[in-house]
C-alpha cells in the first residue's frame, strides 16, 4: 500500500478531538519507560564499575513495577486517569533523584536497590490511552482495531529510539543524563497527558453493592497473562543472547542495531496490520498470531545455529520481528473484549506486567546459556518460549471467547457515555 494511504488511514483516529494531544504526550511517556533500563546499567557500570550490580538493581525495578502497575490501574479505574497520573508523576520523580543523589555520594549498594525498587508508580500511559481510544470509539471495531495497531506500532517506535537516545546521552554528555532526562520527559509527559481531560473515560457508574474484584477472576485474562509471559521471555532472550552473539563475532557495538531491526519489522507489521479489516474473532487471531511468532522465531535459531554473519542476521531478525504486533494488537483488544469497562486500565497493566516479568526471566536464562554454550545457541530459547505461548493460547481457547456483554454492562456503558 502506499505511503499516502497508509498515513490517510491512520488520520482518521485523529478526527476525534484531543486524540492527537493525547497520543503525543503519551509518547514522551512511553520514550522515558524505553530508556530507563539502558540508563541505569550505563550509570551503575561507569559510577560503580560493575554490571552485576547494574543488572540485579535493574531486575529489582521490575519486579516491583509488575507488582505496582496493576495497583496502579486499580486506582486509575476506581479515580480516574487524571487523579492517579499527576500524583504518581511527582511521587516517582522523588526516588529517581535520590538514586542520581545516592550514585553521586556514593551511598552503600542496598540505597540503590531500595530507589529503584521504590520506582514502581510510574503511570502506564500506553494502557491509559488505549482506554481513551476504546471509549473514543466504542461503537467503531474497525477504528479500535486500528487504534491499537497504531499503539503497539508506537510502542516499538519508542523501544527503538529510547535507547538508542540513552546511550548518546550517558557516553556524549554524563551517565547521569540518561535517567535525568528519561525522569523529565516521564514526568512532563504524564502530566501534560492527564491535562488532556476531554478525551479521558469517565468513570462507569457504579452501585452500593459492586465490588471490585481482581480481573484475574476472569479466565481469559489468566491465558493472557501466561501467553505475555512467555512472549516477555521472547523479548528478554532475544536481546541477550544478540547481544552475546554479536560480541562474539567481535562486533557487540552492532548489537544495539540489530536489536532495533527486530523493533522495526514489528513496528512495521503492526502499521499494515491496522489496515486489515479483522474478519474472524480476536481469540482465532490471537493464536494465528503465537503460530507465526512460533515460525518466524525458527529463523534467527537457524541462523545462530549456522553461524550466520551480522548482515544475514539482521534480516531474519526484521523477519522474526513481524509476529509480535499482530500478536500484541490482538492480545489488548481480547483484554478489552473480555473485561468490563471499569476494568480496562487494570487488566492492561496485569497484562503488560507479564511481559515485564518475562524480560526478566528470559534475559536471566538466556545470559546464562551465553556463559556456557557455544554462539547463537541461546536463540533455542526465544524458539522455545514463542511455542510455549502457542500451545498456552491453544489450552485456553475456549477461555479467549468473549462473551456476550450483560444487560447491565451494556446499561453500565450507557450510563458512562452520558455522563
């Protein structure tokens, strides 16, 4: 399709309103989350000369920030976007300086463990403005659809550019500068997208007795949270072990840009695959979805196992990369499908937490793979772990099947589009 119907397509979502004010601001949001990681291993590695400080620090931060995002969404939907975003912005700028404050006096390890830890309220802005596209178009599939294509697609932007953007400024400027700027663009970003107020969902209606129970009661969500798991340790083991193969070849500076190459082919896929009018139900495309991360994964394992060069690599790398939009794309519109509305930012970030915990797991696997197997090897796990997610989507099929919305959720929607 061509690059003017392509943009033509995606213009419409922006007809509504402060859509694109929001998306924007956003964006500075989800650029500060994709550099936080590289920054901080920068930062320790340079201040404290050891990685595996950086790393247990780093790995500290996400397991507390799987805990606290689905808190988080709990609030965002009991209070609303504007009333949890602001807070959670300024409070978590205060242990981002006392980590900078802490490395800079040189204040024992264990400070650092307990700032990082104590950043687990940063707002999940990618979850909050997919619930403003789901109540912007509500009563347009094709439009939502399309919408969290663009946001996945947007995801994969950020997780290029982040970085990449990371590293220049830790190595060009200071190792401080990384999380300083990282912290100011979070923080500016959350903020100006909580000012966004026209385009935030109101608050479903809510009776005496209701209860708000954990989204997890609902099984599909449970197949959900299991199937991002094991497509978080796609992503984890695959950044390591190109790391580990790339500075085996003697090139470990490259690795950053293969590594973009697999953010590009599913930034890619996920703009065209917005433009397919979505004809069977999201549970169907959902395992198509892990069937083809499951194929497309066997051709990096084929060219590590071969000992394919850095060129060859990339390009099944871009390949391997395709998969995961769609995939992605269709998992947040079953969790919205699935849950009911004054649940939405509370089940996007369950789901966004297993994919957290899964980097982590499969980056842990995969590093120690790398210590004792031979190059290329460690692509055995990402192969492993897509099929993994394929038969888990396979057992809970029949979970995945939305089911016809209530009377009172329907009467629970009415009342929330009237207010």
């Amino acid at each position: 399709m061509p690059s003017r119907a392509l943009f033509a397509s995606y213009r419409r979502l922006f007809a509504a309103p402060g859509a694109a004010a929001f998306t924007l601001a956003g964006l500075l949001g989800r650029l500060a989350l994709s550099m936080n990681g590289v920054s901080l291993v920068v930062l320790l590695a340079e201040r404290r000369g050891s990685y595996a400080l950086a790393g247990t620090v780093s790995a500290a931060g996400l397991v507390t920030g799987a805990i606290g995002m689905p808190l988080l969404g709990r609030l965002v939907d009991r209070y609303g976007q504007a009333r949890v975003a602001v807070p959670a912005a300024l409070y978590n700028a205060v242990p981002l300086a006392a980590l900078l404050l802490c490395v800079r006096l040189g204040a024992p390890d264990w400070t650092l463990y307990a700032c990082w830890a104590a950043c687990a309220a940063a707002p999940n802005l990618g979850g909050m403005a997919r619930a403003r596209w789901a109540h912007l178009y509500r009563a347009d599939p094709a439009a939502r659809h399309l919408a969290n294509s663009l946001e996945q697609a947007l995801d994969e932007l950020c997780f290029m550019a982040g970085p990449v953007l990371a590293m220049a400024l830790c190595t060009a400027v200071t190792p401080e500068a990384g999380l300083l700027a990282a912290g100011t663009l979070g923080t500016t970003g959350a903020l100006l997208f909580a000012a966004q107020r026209r385009t935030e969902p109101p608050l479903p209606a809510r009776s005496a007795g209701d209860r708000h129970g954990s989204p997890l009661r609902v099984p599909g969500l449970r197949v959900l949270l299991l199937t991002f798991l094991a497509t978080g340790m796609v992503f984890g083991s695959t950044e390591i072990t190109t790391v580990a193969y790339a500075d085996a070849l003697g090139h470990k500076a490259a690795a950053g840009g293969l590594l973009a190459l697999v953010a590009a082919g599913s930034c890619a896929a996920g703009l065209l695959f917005g433009l397919l009018t979505p004809r069977r139900s999201p549970g169907v495309r959902f395992r198509c979805g892990t069937a083809a991360m499951a194929g497309v994964l066997l051709l990096p394992l084929a060219a590590g196992l071969g000992g394919a060069g850095l060129g060859l690599l990339g390009v099944v790398l871009f390949a391997a990369g395709t998969a995961t939009a769609p995939t992605m794309v269709t998992g947040m519109t079953l969790v919205q499908e699935l849950l009911p509305q004054r649940q939405f930012n509370e089940g996007m970030a369950v789901a966004v937490s297993g994919i957290v915990v899964g980097i982590s797991g499969g980056a842990a696997l995969a590093g120690a793979v790398a210590e004792h197997t031979a190059p290329g090897t460690g692509y055995v796990l990402p192969a492993a772990a897509a099929v993994l997610a394929l038969l888990i989507a396979l057992a809970g099929r029949r979970s995945l099947a939305p089911a016809r919305k209530a009377p009172a959720e329907n009467a629970e929607r009415a009342v929330s589009t009237s207010v």
